[in-house]
C-alpha cells in the first residue's frame, strides 16, 4: 500500500520505537505539523544526504521512519514542542515540493523474516554485547545507565540496539536501510564489538589513567 506524508529531513535517523522530541519553529513546518494535528496524520522523518536542514531545500536518504506526535506544546508565538513515536519504516518512491514542506509518495518497509529462527538466533548473540556495551557506557561516563530488559522480538531488539549505540548517523542510516532482521542483528554486532573495543582502549589509555588520578580537591 502507498502513502503519501508529509516529509520533514533531519540529521538524526529516526527509528521505529524512538522517542523523538523536536522544536518546532520554522513557519513550514509550523504549517505541517498543524495540518497532522488537525487531521491525525503521522509524517515522516529523513536523514538529509545533502543541504539544509533550516532555511533551505534538502536532499533526503531513501529510508525513513513515520511517527505519530504523542505530545504537543504550543508556545505563544505559535512554535511548538513536540514529541514523535517512531512506527514504521519506509522507502521514498517520489518527492513533492509542490508545498511549502516537503511530502512523499511512500512504500511501508518492513523488516523481513521478523520472527524467523534465524533472527532468533541472531538476537540471542547480541544481547550479551548489548549488555557489555552498555556497562562500559556507564563506567566511562562514571553513571549507572539503566540496562533496560531486552525485548523478545528480534525486529524490537534491532531497533533498540540502533538507538542505543553512539556512533555516526551514516552508520545508523546503513543499518536503516537493511533488508532482513538477520542482516540488521548481524551488522549490530559487528558494530558493537568494535564500539567496546574502542571504549576499553579509551579506558586504559594513559591519559584515562592520568585523568582518573587527579584528585578533584
């Protein structure tokens, strides 16, 4: 089934199940957002590849994600804070620029093989590095992060591990773009075994050491 949204590009990559909160200020998207309010409609979120992302016409990547506003603010002066749940992936079929914001002729793009026995397995050897991960997140940054329970379902725990992990928005939209629940679960931990490995050597580096040593009195 087609769709047609509202557009609205980004440099953050947007996935199904992230909480996104945004400001809304340009009148463009002022008009949109007001318009998805008013009619209940959800839009759709896309890293830009190229050009601005205030004041100017931007080129999008391919895939996004759409969300539904689950909360609004309206300021005074007519700008707004929102908060959007990503639901489901999609791909760009074709662009409209005949409005002031950007809209697009949409295919929904769900994961494959969301439940199949390969993505099983594939999500049972990611928990641990997801775990490692995040306990070497909190020892670095000195905080205890709250290490969430995991989700059962494969294509869940894909989209988790995408919004957790603190790496570039062009590796994010790399794992945005894949296929399968497998392909995505084995991508992920490819990535977080390299992420701890640079975390741990961070760690005991030298100048950690040193730094740990300073006596803040």
């Amino acid at each position: 089934m087609l769709l047609k949204l509202p557009l609205f590009p980004l440099h953050t990559v947007f996935f199904p199940g992230m909480t996104l909160p945004l400001h809304i200020f340009e009148p463009r998207y002022r008009e949109m957002i007001n318009l998805c309010l008013d009619d209940g409609l959800p839009f759709g979120v896309v890293l830009i590849r190229s050009g601005p992302e205030v004041g100017g016409d931007a080129q999008p990547h391919p895939v996004g994600t759409y969300g539904s506003i689950s909360r609004v603010e309206r300021l005074p002066d007519g700008r707004l804070n929102i908060e959007v749940v990503g639901q489901e992936r999609f791909r760009v079929l074709d662009l409209h620029r005949d409005r002031a914001y950007l809209t697009g002729t949409l295919e929904k793009f769900p994961l494959r093989d969301a439940d199949g026995p390969g993505a099983v397995h594939c999500a049972r050897r990611l928990v641990p590095w997801i775990t490692r991960y995040l306990k070497l997140l909190g020892d670095a940054a000195e905080l205890a992060l709250d290490q969430q329970a995991m989700p059962v379902r494969p294509a869940a725990l894909a989209y988790l591990a995408a919004i957790i992990a603190q790496v570039p928005m062009a590796e994010k939209q790399l794992l945005l773009n894949c296929v399968t629940t497998e392909e995505m679960l084995e991508r992920e931990r490819a990535l977080y075994r390299r992420e701890l490995s640079l975390i741990r050597a961070m760690l005991t580096s030298p100048q950690a050491r040193h730094n740990a040593d300073i006596s803040p009195n």
